[in-house]
C-alpha cells in the first residue's frame, strides 16, 4: 500500500505542482477523482480552521449578540475561501492520498480511527460529519444514519460502531457476484488511472488487503495463489468468477442431501454462466434493508405488492417504506402512481426519462444517492429481462 501511495503522490505532484496555492473551490475543477477532491476539501478546511482569528476577551465583549454574530459569519465566509499555500500543498496531498487509498482498501479499520481519533465517544452528529470526510461507500453513512435514529441513540461509542460497521460490510457484500465487486472496487481503480501504466491494474496485495477485511477467505487465497502483481478489472471480474463457480461446485459435490431450493438459486445467481450485466443483489445496496422493519404481508396490500413485484422486482415490496421515505417525501400515493406509470411504459428510454421527470426532478433527489440508483437499477433490471427473453 506505501508504494501505490508513493507512486499516485507523485504523479499527482508532478501534474499538480506545489509553485502555487490551490484554492478548495478549485479542486472540483482540477480533474481529481470526485473522492480525492471531496477528502483534500475537508482537509484543507479543516487545517484553515486552526488559522481562524480568535476574538480577544481582554479587550472585547466576546460574548454580546453582535459580536458573536459578526464572528460567525467572518468564520463561515473565510471558510468558503479557503485556499492551500503552496508551502502546504505537498504535504495535504500525500495524506489525501494516503488516506483515501487506506479506507478504499480497509473502510472499517479506516473509518473507525478517522472517526474516533481523541475519544473513544462521541455525538451522533460528530459521527456522521467525520464520515463524510468519505466519499465513496455511501452505504455505511447512511445505515449508520438509519441505526441512530431508528436506536434514537444521541452518542456511540468505538468499539459499538467498529462492530456497526462490520455488520453493515457484511450485509451488504454476502451475496456478491463479480461484477458487484468490481463495482465495489471502482473508486480505486479510478485512482489507480491517475498513473500512467495501461491498461488500468491494481497491486494484488491491496486487493487482498481489501478481501481479507470482508473475510472472503476464497478470494483472498485465489489472489495469493495466482502469482500475479497486478490485475486489471478483467482479470479480477474472472478470477472472482471462476472463485464463484468452484464454490457452486465444491458445495454441490460435498452435500449429502440435496440443497434447499433457495441455497440452490443462491449460489446458481453465482455462477458466471448464470450472471446477469445487473444483479438482484448488486441493483440493491443491503445498507437499504439495515434494521428495516417487516415488510407488510403482501395480502394486505394486494395491488400494491404485485405491482412492485412486477415494476422493481422483490427489491420494491422489500424495501417500499425506503423507497418511498427517500425519493417520494413520505408520500406513498405518489409512489404508487409512479409504479404505475412504469409498469405501463414499454421502452427502458421512456421508463429513464419518466423516473428523472416525476422523481428526481419533482421530489429534489440526488440521482446519484443510494436509493436513487438502487430504484433506477431496479426499473432497468426489468427491461433487461425483457430483452433477454422476448417472450416475456
């Protein structure tokens, strides 16, 4: 990990030399990955802060109305301009760096000693404001979210959000194929394009760092059998695929009794000649069922039930109180019109241009938001399944 780290700050350096500063706002425009932006912003800001003037109580009332006012917004406005001396810029770079490739390849371990850095408690907002220091794995943010409040829980502790996060880590990744992982790993093969070497690879250690700490003990002993320093996407789409296909093997040939049907899909969902381009699993975040409640028995909602069975798949009837709480207002009604709409649209085009118009535009959704994309890949998993079996 020292090397990739060594050989990106480099690099970077090299396209961003340290001849001048840089301000935060112009981050966003230097064609960074969005991840290495959005972290260096939080650094940045957070080492300006240390710089803010402080109000001398001696010789001012510190403590009047319009003194404090007049501060805060001096603060709020030095804030938005902070920008990275040139003297600076190296040092803010490397850590960036650092820092960001340390949690792509070992979020838990990452997040909890970013997290908790001088207390082993603290806040539920100074939970959350830390984690989003992290752009990418937007699933923890938000289940952790979901926990404190569905917990009503003011404080955390280390040790409670370490195992927090492992669980959601778990949750999330139990099922995954091949192309759910290489998903998984983007943000950091887009950092490794930062380098000039094509195609694209990563070292094969940082993707057995990253496995070992998901525990999947055959992925980790496939990467260190190989013999092999670096894999492109490709290479790492097949390695976990053929993993995968041996595993449906392996447990087809050492069971006694035949496999419960549900066993069977699963691990069939697995194998690569049975894989769709989007997954059941890797359309829906696991984050999104953390701590929800049942779902309602689909007698009691009939209509509705079989319309989400037919318009997003078991993913809608799983998680309708998600769906609706986050794209919708709270608005059911609205959820049902738009399911209804959907079901009645023929072509993937169409289905596209109605979710952006009667969703994310209507309701002020973030398309790229967890279950903006879960939704979305839902809908598109439909017509998917249509083209591949017209006679449907």
């Amino acid at each position: 990990m020292t090397e990739f780290v060594r050989l990106l700050h480099r690099q970077l350096q090299a396209s961003f030399p340290p001849t001048r500063a840089y301000s935060i706002r112009e981050l966003r425009q230097l064609n960074l990955p969005d991840a290495l932006a959005h972290y260096m912003q939080h650094q940045a800001i957070a080492r300006a802060e240390t710089m803010l003037p402080a109000l001398n109580e001696t010789w001012f009332e510190t403590e009047a109305p319009p003194v404090r006012e007049a501060y805060q917004q001096l603060c709020t406005h030095l804030r938005s301009h902070v920008r990275v001396p040139a003297q600076a810029w190296s040092e803010l770079l490397r850590e960036s760096v650092q820092a960001l490739v340390h949690y792509l390849v070992q979020p838990i371990r990452t997040l909890t000693a970013h997290v908790f850095t001088e207390t082993d408690t603290l806040s539920a907002d100074q939970v959350l404001a830390r984690m989003h220091w992290f752009l990418p794995y937007a699933y923890f943010r938000e289940a952790v979210a979901l926990y404190l409040k569905e917990k009503q829980m003011t404080h955390l502790n280390q040790d409670r959000f370490a195992t927090l996060l492992t669980r959601i880590d778990r949750e999330l990744t139990a099922d995954f194929d091949a192309e759910a992982w290489v998903r998984l790993l983007r943000p950091l093969y887009e950092l490794a394009a930062l380098l000039p070497q094509r195609p694209v690879t990563l070292p094969t250690s940082l993707l057995i760092a990253f496995f070992a700490e998901k525990q999947q003990s055959l992925l980790v002993q496939r990467l260190q059998t190989r013999g092999t320093a670096l894999l492109t996407t490709e290479a790492l789409r097949e390695l976990i695929a053929d993993a995968s296909a041996a595993e449906f093997d392996s447990s087809i040939a050492e069971s006694e009794e035949p496999l419960p049907l549900w066993k069977r899909f699963q691990l069939q969902q697995a194998a690569p000649e049975d894989v769709p381009t989007v997954t059941e699993t890797a359309a829906l975040p696991r984050w999104m069922q953390f701590y929800q409640q049942p779902p309602i028995a689909p007698s009691s909602e009939p209509s509705i039930a079989d319309l989400e069975r037919e318009v997003l798949g078991e993913t809608g009837l799983r998680n309708r109180e998600l769906f609706i709480t986050h794209l919708f207002n709270g608005d059911q009604a609205a959820y049902v019109r738009v399911l209804h709409l959907l079901r009645d649209t023929p072509t993937w085009a169409e289905a596209s241009r109605l979710i952006a118009q009667e969703v994310f535009r209507r309701y002020h959704v973030n398309i790229y938001s967890e279950p903006a994309v879960a939704f979305t890949d839902a809908v598109e998993r439909r017509y998917q399944k249509k083209q591949a079996s017209p006679l449907q």
